[in-house]
C-alpha cells in the first residue's frame, strides 16, 4: 500500500463518466483515502425516507441541482461528523461541488480549517461513451458500488458481491433524465474547471474506460503526494 501525504481532492467529470469507480479503486489502493459521493449519500437519504432524502428526491428525479446552500450544508456537516476537517486527513470529493457557487463555500469552509483542497482531477470521458454505458449500470445504493452489465457484471446476476443484495437502476438513469444530467454538466463545468485552474490544482485525465483512466490518475496522484 502506497503512502500519501494528506490529499483534499476533487474529482470532476460528467454523470456517468466513471468517478465512483475511480473512487472505489483509489479507496482499495491508498487505505488513508476517505471518500465523500453526494449522490451516494443523497440517495441512501432517500432509501431512508429522511426529511433531507423527502427534498432531494423531486430535485434528483428531474435531474435538477439542489439548491446551492442545501447540498453544502450535507457535505459540510458530513466532512466535519466524520472528522475530515484537518490538514492531516486524505479525502476525496465525488459529485461535489458543482457549481461556482459551491466551490466558493467549500474553498472558505475549508481554509477556516487549514485543509484547502490541493488537487482538483476532471475525468474526461467522450460523451458518445457515456450515454453507452448509463442503460448497463446498475447500482447497490447502501455502499454505492457501481456495476455495469458490460463492462463490470455482478458475479451473481442482480446481486452486489460483498453482500449478495439487490441491485437496482437509479430512476435518473433513463435516457430522458440522463440526457438533461448531461446538459447540465455542460454548462456549469467550464466555470467551475476555470475556478480551479485559477488556483493551479486542475488536471485533467482522459480515456474511454475506467481502467485506461485509472493508471494516469494514480500516477498523477503520486507525482505529486507521494511521501
Ligand atoms: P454519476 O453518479 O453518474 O457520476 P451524477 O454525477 O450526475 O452522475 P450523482 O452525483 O450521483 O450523479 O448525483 C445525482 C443527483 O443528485 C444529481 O442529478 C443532483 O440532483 C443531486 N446532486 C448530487 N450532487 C449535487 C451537487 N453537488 N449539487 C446539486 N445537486 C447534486
Ligand atoms: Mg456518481
């Protein structure tokens, strides 16, 4: 197991575009890595029929964004509950922040803790390829494994492997659902990609599969972090 100095990281990439399994990778090769996924944990939310998961559900149905304040205020308080916010932890950020506006209060949330992000990756995966993969992913919602019937296939037909339960589809992976999560990538990722780049910690990483893109991000992780 490699050995990292403390990593604030963010992934960036379109829905679909591989992050949470980059993520589950990353987890499995550097034990230090922690990792937050604000879908994961909107939908687990919803699985729980909590008041949070009553009002992310219209949003995420429709493929909307929440509000701005509403999703920082989760991953502030999951960020500070699990103990992430000092310059000695590694975590990573999947699916936050998503906007200008997000970035702007993680940036300040985090320096009042003397933990500001130090590198931001964009996965940077052909939308043609995309919109391939989201009709064979499917997804086990309390550890948010993603497999994809193509690609990734359960061992066990519709079953997770570590604990054998079901799988299911994410309602926002129909074509007509996916295609607006698409657009809307589009048109707030380049502000957002700018709002890093201004700091200097944006990097990019292209591929048309998870494991042509996963040997560049540990190497790009390691130029840089490893001790
Ligand atoms: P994928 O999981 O395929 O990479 P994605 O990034 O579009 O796709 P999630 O990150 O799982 O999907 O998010 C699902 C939905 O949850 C979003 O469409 C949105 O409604 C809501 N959501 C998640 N993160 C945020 C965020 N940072 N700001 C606003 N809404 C969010
Ligand atoms: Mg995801």
């Amino acid at each position: 197991m490699s050995m990292l100095r403390p990593l604030r990281l963010v992934l960036l990439g379109a829905p679909g575009s591989g992050k949470g399994t980059q993520t589950s990778k990353l987890l499995k090769e550097f034990g230090s890595i922690k990792s937050i996924s604000s879908g994961d944990l909107l939908r687990k939310q919803i699985e729980l029929a909590t008041p949070l998961g009553l009002k992310a559900s219209s949003y995420i149905s429709q493929g909307q964004l929440l509000p701005d304040s509403l999703i920082t205020g989760v991953i502030g308080d999951e960020l500070k509950s699990r103990d992430l916010l000092t310059s000695k932890a590694s975590w990573l950020l999947d699916g936050f922040p998503r906007t200008v506006g997000q970035a702007g209060a993680l940036d300040k949330y985090l320096s009042t803790h003397d933990a500001a992000l130090n590198l931001v990756v964009e996965l940077d995966v052909p939308h043609e390829v995309i919109l391939n993969r989201i009709e064979n992913r499917y997804v086990h919602v309390p550890s948010g494994r993603v497999y994809n019937l193509e690609y990734n296939p359960p061992k066990v037909a519709g079953k997770d492997d570590i604990t054998g339960e079901p799988l299911s589809k994410r309602p926002d992976d129909t074509a007509e659902v996916f295609g607006k999560r698409l657009e809307q990538y589009k048109q707030t990722v380049t502000p957002l990609k700018e709002h890093y780049a201004k700091q200097g910690i944006l990097s990019t990483v292209s591929g048309t599969t998870s494991d042509i893109i996963y040997p560049k991000l540990v190497t790009l992780i390691l130029q840089k972090f490893a001790r």
